[in-house]
C-alpha cells in the first residue's frame, strides 16, 4: 500500500563536515514541530545512532547496503518508518564514497535506493567561489542522484556566505538551504566519535541547542518541503531475518544482554530479532550488578570497556560470576568489547586491568585503529552458534592489541577473508562455550545469527 512518506538523506563530502550535527538538528527541530520521525544512520554505527534516537524519542537503524544487501536495507527502511510521519537519514563518509572506483555501497547509492531527496554539506573553511565549482561537480556527477539542496557549513562571515551563495545560484541552480556559523554544541568526542549519549551530563541541554542553532541557520521550512517532494513509498514488509520463519518455542529461553556504559554497542534489530525469534531478553550490568541472574546464554556486545576499565575491574563478582558462568558451559557471544572484557586483562594508558579472565589473552590499547572496516568471514571451527561453512559479513573497529599468553593454544571459529582476525586471518576465538570475535553482526545480514542465537540458548530449557 502507498503512503506518504516525507524524507531526506542529509550527506557531506567527507567525514567530519558537520552532517551529524545537522541530522540531529533536523530531527529535533521536526520533534519539536510534533512531527514524529524515524532516524536512520547509513552505514555501521553505534554512536551517532545513540543520539539520533535521542533526539527522535525514537529507535535509529541502520541501512547498510554492503552488510544487508538492497532488498533489505528497502524493507528494514520502510518496515521501521511506517509508524512515523516522516525520515531523516544521515549518510557516511563522502557522499560518493563507496567501496571501489565505482561507489559500491555509498550513500549516494542508498539515496537512490531510497528515493530520496539529497541535501549536502559543504566545508567552506578558508574558501568561497570554489564551492560553487565543488556543488557543480556533485550536481553532474551522477545525473540520477536527486541532489536537492546544499548547506553551507561551516561560513566564516556574511560576506563569504553572499559571495557562496551567489555563485551557487549562478552556477549550479541549487538552493543553499542554511549557511551554519562555526558552532560549539558541546557533543565531545573521543577515538571512536562523539560520546554516546549515556554518558554526557546535559543530552536535552545539547539535542535543544543543537536544534535552535539550525533552526538558526537552516531553513527548515524549506527542508520539509522539499522532504514532502519524495515520491509515495512501497515497501513496508518487514526485512528478512527479523522475524522467524515459524512459531517460536512455547518456552522462552532467556538470553542476558550486558548493557550498560562500558558495553552499549548493540543494533536494535539484533535485539527485536531474539526476542522474535522467542528469547526473552534480560538486562544487566558489568559496571553496576553484583551477579549474573539465571540464564540459558549471555550476549556481550561492544563498547568503551577501556574508559571504564577501573570500574569493571573493581567488580571482582561479576567478573568471578561470568568466569565460572563460562566454566560450567553457558553459551556466551561476545563482540570486541565484549571479547576485551572475556580476556585476561586490558591495559589502558599504561595501567594493567583484570577482567574475566575466560581467554588467556591481554589486550593493549593502541594509538591508532587495529582493525577498520567491512569484513567478510567463513566459519569454519564447531561453535554453538552459527553452522559450520557459514559466510557473512560483518565490520570492525577496534584499537586493542591482543596478545595471547606463552603457551596458549587458540582454537577459532573463523577464518576472516577480508579484514583483520584475532591471530592472523583466524577470528572468533573458542573455550569452553563461549565465543568471542572483533566481528560485529548485523542480523539483516547475518541471518544465521539470531537462530544460532536461540538454538545455543534453548540446550537449558527443561
């Protein structure tokens, strides 16, 4: 059934010109209209999602075209809008950037899959008549992107913003829908982005300042507007894999999620698929808990487990809990974070913190990433999770140096053919039944994982 569907995808041309800043904007200026919208964030991202859905008051998937494929970046995109009255997606990286000379996977690709209306960002640092050329360039450069609309971010002065402006209009025909000063929002940053929004002290403070500036400098008006001008949307089947293929087990088994500060690296669609699929979902914290409560498995995913280090390294019972939780066979899944945290210590800033101590393996962070970008892995060691011969897609971002002990012999899961592993091209480390990989999943791509998930749990059921 068709129904109106008022979106934008807000790009850049290239990483750190401001479009988050931007989206966030948007989508709390549109929020405060009483206009409910559905945040998306293109591409692999935990962090900027966090804020998006801050500022929505509601959940912010991803679509990404190399993890999930067009079909179902299509139906996750139109399945998770339909309750809202509009959609805002922000790009990543450079609007045509993708993974070859040809685009592969941009966001210029996934605005086109979308249907969607193209607003860009420009930098104007140091620069004015140029710009026009650079818009020009974006404007011809692929003649089925619909480009609609530039902002000016950040200007310097009112007379280098007329001088831009001028020349855009002359030259391209576009509009310049905002021209932002140099802004201080208060949104800090560190290796990773910005901070996720549990622990900054004053998120309204930052999502209504942040919302008053481009409503400041925008015009959003002008932006709903053009949003209005996408065509009627399709889809709105829910993506594959979200739900499963038959009635879940009458018995629900109960799958623990450790959530919290130090591990908040989780996409909403892994989450939705368990309980789907028939687990029941429980919560809890390293930082915080004293003890495990009774479970059938437990899921850790990633995080900031090195800014926190001291704090989980004081929780000598929970570390102890999940350590003897491993040794008497419980099913544990554990991402990057979460495998820090399973290993015998991580060392942060010169100072040595002990952890779970289930892997026999310290891990040192670095000054630069160890291991960035898409990844593509075969399973091919018996696990409790995912089947034997199995190939997915997956990515990495991590900074942590795995050093295993002397005398340790690993066993993997993985054979990693694209991207970084644990110990050459092995990833997915084994002991006991625990699993733990530098690999995130997402289960629109993955669609092996939630079923592995729950077959892995569902052994404890009496």
């Amino acid at each position: 059934m068709n129904r109106v569907l008022p979106r934008l995808v807000m790009a850049a041309l290239r990483g750190g010109s401001g479009k988050t800043t931007l989206s966030l904007g948007l989508i709390q200026a549109l929020s405060d209209r009483g206009i409910s919208v559905a945040p998306f964030k293109k591409g692999p991202d935990y962090i900027d999602p966090f804020w998006h859905a801050e500022a929505a008051g509601a959940a912010c998937h991803n679509l990404d075209p190399y993890l999930m494929g067009r079909e179902q970046v299509i139906r996750s995109f139109g399945y998770h809008s339909r309750a809202y009255a509009a959609a805002v997606v922000e790009g990543n990286r450079g609007l045509f950037d993708g993974m070859d000379a040809a685009g592969s996977y941009s966001t210029a690709e996934l605005a086109k899959w979308l249907q969607a209306p193209v607003v860009v960002a420009v930098d104007c640092s140091m620069t004015s008549r140029s710009v026009a050329a650079v818009v020009l360039g974006c404007r011809d450069f692929d003649p089925e992107l619909n480009l609609a609309g530039v902002v000016l971010n950040p200007v310097a002065n009112a007379r280098q913003e007329k001088v831009i402006r001028q020349a855009i209009k002359d030259y391209t025909g576009l509009p310049v829908l905002g021209a932002v000063p140099r802004l201080s929002l208060n949104l800090p940053e560190r290796h990773m982005g910005l901070v996720p929004p549990q622990e900054h002290q004053a998120v309204a403070e930052a999502l209504h300042l942040a919302a008053r500036s481009v409503a400041a400098h925008v015009d959003v008006d002008a932006l709903w507007d053009l949003m209005g001008s996408a065509p009627d949307w399709r889809e709105s089947r829910p993506p594959e894999g979200l739900f499963p293929s038959e009635t879940p087990s009458a018995k629900a088994p109960v799958i623990g999620v450790v959530r919290d500060a130090a591990f908040g690296f989780y996409y909403p669609e892994n989450l939705e698929a368990l309980a789907n699929h028939g687990a029941k979902l429980v919560y809890c914290s390293a930082l915080e808990d004293a003890g495990l409560p009774a479970l059938d498995a437990l899921y850790l995913g990633g995080g900031f487990p090195e800014t926190h280090a001291a704090r989980l390294a004081g929780n000598v019972d929970f570390r102890r809990e999940v350590q003897k939780a491993a040794k008497e066979g419980l099913p544990i899944y554990a991402e990057c974070g979460g495998l820090m945290y399973l290993g015998q210590s991580i060392i942060a800033d010169g100072e040595k913190h002990p952890m779970a101590g289930i892997f026999p393996v310290d891990f040192a962070m670095q000054k630069k990433p160890q291991g960035h970008g898409y990844t593509f892995c075969k399973v091919v060691g018996r696990n409790p999770f995912l089947p034997m011969g199995y190939e997915f897609k997956a990515h990495e971002f991590h900074y942590s140096q795995p050093a295993l002990e002397p005398g340790f012999q690993p066993s993997f899961a993985y054979q990693v053919q694209r991207g970084k592993g644990i110990l050459g091209s092995w990833g997915g480390l084994l002991m006991h039944q625990v699993l733990g990989t530098y690999h995130h999943v997402h289960c629109l791509g993955a669609s092996q994982w939630a079923p592995g998930m729950l077959k892995a749990a569902r052994p404890g059921i009496k």
